[in-house]
C-alpha cells in the first residue's frame, strides 16, 4: 500500500476515534492488556529471532551494544507493559476537559476545550515496549498513530502490533487503522513530507536521527535530539547524598537518555576525592578532559570538571547541556532556587537523580518521549502533550460590527 493511502486512512481513522467516550477507549485498553498476557511466549520468540539478528548488527558495528540492551523482552519489561497499559486505562480522559469558560458578554460564552492533536507519526529506534506505550497513549488521548521501530526490532514490532490489532478488532465500535506500522526507510522519506495527513513526529533514538528528521520535514517534531544531563556538587553538599544520586544517576541504566553525562563539582567541596573514589568503586570510569563537553556516553563513563560557582555550574549547563534533566546536589536553599530557576531545561532537580525524568514515574502512565521544544508539551510528554485544545463560542445571533460601533460591550466575565 502507498505510504499516502495509509497516511490517509490514519486521518479518517483519527476523525472517528475522536468521537469515542472514555468507556470504549478503555475497554479498548484493557483488551490489549489482556491480549499480552495470552500472546507473551508469541512475543518472546519473535524478539529471541531479533536478539539473534541483532547480535551480529553490533558485531558488524551498525548498532551499538547499548542498543542492543534496549532491544530484549522479558518477563519484567512484559510486566511492565502489561500494567502500563492498565495504568493508562486508569487515568483521566484528557480529552473534553473544559481548561476555561469565559462570558464575553451576556449570552456570548467562550470555552476552551482539550481535544486530540489527529495523527502522530512515531519513529523509534529499538525498544518493542514503545509501541505498546505509546499506542496506548494514542488510544486514551483520542489520536491516530503511525509507527517506524528500527530493523532491529523488526519481528518483535509486527508481533507486538499484531497481537495490539487483534485485541482492538474484538472492541465493538472501535474504529479500524488508529494503529499502523510501517517498516522501509522508504516509508519514512514519505512520512516526513505528508504534512497533509500527520499532524505530530516524535522521534525517539539518537541525535542523527532526530537531527535528520527535525531537518527534514515541515511537520512539527517534538523531542530531544540527546540527553547530555548535569549533575552540580555544590560546595555544601552532603556527600552520602552526592554519591548517592550521582552513582544512581551513572549506573541504574546507563544508556538511559536521562543519565548523568557531566559532573560538575564545586572546588571548595572539601569531600571531592571522596565523592570520586566512590564513583570509580562503582565502576564508573572518569573523564577529566573529554574531547568534548557535548559527548553523550551512554556507558558507565562520566566527564567531571571542577567549578567555581553555581553561576559557574550554571552557565556551563546551558552552553553544554541538551535542555533535558540536569540536577544540583547541595543544602543550601538559595542556591538551590538560583539553580533551578536559571537552568534553562526541561527539569530541574534537588538533591535527586537525573533518573527521575521519566513518564511513569512522574504518574503519566507512559511517556511517548521527552520533549526539549518550547512548545506545548515539556519534558516527558504523556497524556496531556498528545493533546491541543480548541476554542468553542457559544452565542444567539451576535455580530461583530455591534461591538465595533459600541452598541455592545464586552465585560470578559470568567464562569470557572
């Protein structure tokens, strides 16, 4: 099938999702839910087939070892997907939400509703549990959604979506092509120009392939091109805490876009070769003088550089930092502020790890990625990042050139 008649079928697909009320979207949900359990070991095989592949993609040097660890499925990941999915069922429709209601003037009412954004176009790199997620969350948020995972993932992804298509063929009203999946290089070239149909790109993967995309479309990407993440040991900090958050925020997934890239240390914090002993205890390997200070290592490597300020810290964060998750370890409260307020990124954090960026555990059920924009969705974008809302007037026969002529008077009355 042409990537265009696909394209428009996810459009028309769009239009009649977006009239379903919450109960069937849930059901709709946990019928995948369900589906999982039942199709695991089906699941399981395909991504052992992909795995096999993979191994020779990282020996021939076409995809990393840390995208390797990405790729594999198993009971844990699939307990996770399972209850992510359930947890989406769980949260607040976010779409129909009245976020304002103003009289403009007597019997002239303006609301300001949350409605679905139309069609997402996902392109992934490894990660099969991505299509559950942000399926789901195409699915609760009432949007359509094209789906690009990488080769491979292959296997895994059709199993994935197969298993997803069925469930949704067995929810009575639930409309056909909310979700598709494509697989060519091809199919991206002509996703990337099909501004008529798709309304969103997200990229998720590594800086050249958001890098290519951002430039290669005139469809509006939300994402992040990288995750270069700081953490600041202020002179005041508590060095238990310091080693603490830093060796989690390096060691608990270090391939993780939310890992630490950069550690900053104040030059008067008197526990420095303390903190750094620890680090390498770890198995931390430490970098004093990297070739760049925009290296995202995604291995248990860490640049470390001394400062002598939080201005300092400050201003090398946002020359150097990717506007994504940077944190500063201390106990004094007013540089804490002064960090949190001047750091120009997504999230800005105290005395915890950088780990922390993520959608579940922000409570968001699922994330689709983790936006660096300045746009209408920040950090990780769940639920109420794949909506926009739309203004609806409400009146009996009110005209303009009225209010023009001063005949009528807007009072601007807010109702909620």
């Amino acid at each position: 099938m042409p990537f265009s008649d696909l394209a428009k079928k996810a459009k028309l697909a769009s239009l009649k999702i977006a009239e379903l009320d919450t109960e069937v979207k849930n059901r709709a949900l946990n019928k995948i839910a369900d589906a999982f359990e039942v199709n695991k070991h089906e699941i399981f095989e395909a991504n052992k087939q992909d795995l096999a592949e993979a191994e020779m993609l990282v020996e021939n040097g076409e995809i990393t070892k840390s995208t390797f660890n990405r790729l594999k499925l198993d009971e844990n990941k699939m307990r996770d997907m399972i209850q992510g999915v359930r947890d989406i069922a769980n949260l607040e429709d976010p779409v129909g939400k009245v976020l304002f209601k103003r009289e403009l003037d007597e019997g002239l009412v303006l609301t300001k509703v949350s409605c679905p954004i139309g069609v997402l176009g996902i392109i992934f790199e490894a990660r099969p549990d991505v299509i559950s997620q942000i399926a789901s969350l195409a699915i609760k948020s009432s949007n359509a959604v094209i789906l690009k995972g990488g080769k491979e993932s292959k296997n895994t992804n059709k199993k994935i979506l197969e298993v997803i298509n069925g469930a949704l063929a067995q929810v009575e009203g639930f409309p056909n092509d909310v979700v598709q999946q494509v697989f060519s290089r091809d199919d991206v070239a002509q996703m990337l120009t099909c501004d008529e149909y798709i309304n969103l790109i997200i990229p998720r993967g590594g800086n050249n392939l958001v890098k290519f995309i951002k430039e290669n479309t005139k469809i509006p990407v939300l994402g992040h091109a990288n995750g270069i993440c700081h953490i600041f040991v202020d002179e005041s900090a508590d060095i238990d805490i310091a080693s603490r958050v830093v060796t989690d925020a390096k060691t608990q997934y270090p391939s993780a876009c939310n890992a630490v890239e950069t550690l900053l240390i104040h030059k008067n914090f008197k526990k420095s070769d303390e903190l750094l002993t620890s680090l390498q205890l770890s198995e931390i390997k430490l970098v004093s003088n990297p070739e760049s200070w925009d290296i995202e290592y995604s291995d248990k490597i860490l640049s470390y550089k001394f400062v002598d300020s939080v201005e300092e810290a400050i201003n090398h964060i946002n020359t150097y930092g990717s506007g994504h998750t940077d944190s500063i370890i201390t106990t004094d409260g007013s540089n804490a502020e002064k960090f949190m307020n001047n750091v120009d990124s997504a999230g800005v954090y105290f005395n915890v790890s950088t780990r922390f960026a993520d959608g579940f555990r922000y409570g968001f059920g699922a994330e689709v990625g983790i936006s660096t924009n300045k746009t209408h969705a920040r950090g990780p974008v769940g639920l109420e990042g794949l909506t926009i809302y739309k203004y609806k007037l409400v009146g009996n026969g009110q005209i303009v050139d009225d209010y023009a002529k001063g005949v009528k008077q807007f009072h601007h009355k807010d109702l909620i």
